[in-house]
C-alpha cells in the first residue's frame, strides 16, 4: 500500500483579497507544492477579523 502525505499552508490576507499582489504570491506558493510533487485536495477561507479585512487561506496538499 503506497504511504500518502497530507500537508496545509496557511495564507495570511489583510484588505482587499482581489489584489494582484496576493493573487501572485498564492500562484508561487501553488507552483512551488505542484512542482515538489503535491496535490491540492481542498481550500477553505476564514474571516478572521471583519473590522481590519482579515483572513486566513487554508490549502490542503496530498503526497502519494
């Protein structure tokens, strides 16, 4: 039976979520996991603080 790796990355985003900036830092931290040989399984988002526009980005990886 093949040994299976499950990982999360955690993205941090104050303000606007759209901005281009975090939009290309989410994409590097994708093709950096898809070139290591991860899978991404699932996202979720949590607003953390609604006064300051604070979330969380969760990415769940797989390895097997």
């Amino acid at each position: 039976m093949a040994k299976v790796e499950n990982d999360l990355d955690i993205y941090y985003a104050v303000g606007n979520a759209n901005t281009q900036r975090q939009e290309s830092e989410i994409s590097v931290i994708i093709n950096k996991r898809n070139s290591a040989g991860w899978k991404l399984i699932s996202t979720s988002t949590a607003i953390v603080d609604n006064k300051n526009n604070f979330s969380n980005l969760y990415l769940f990886w797989e390895k097997g």
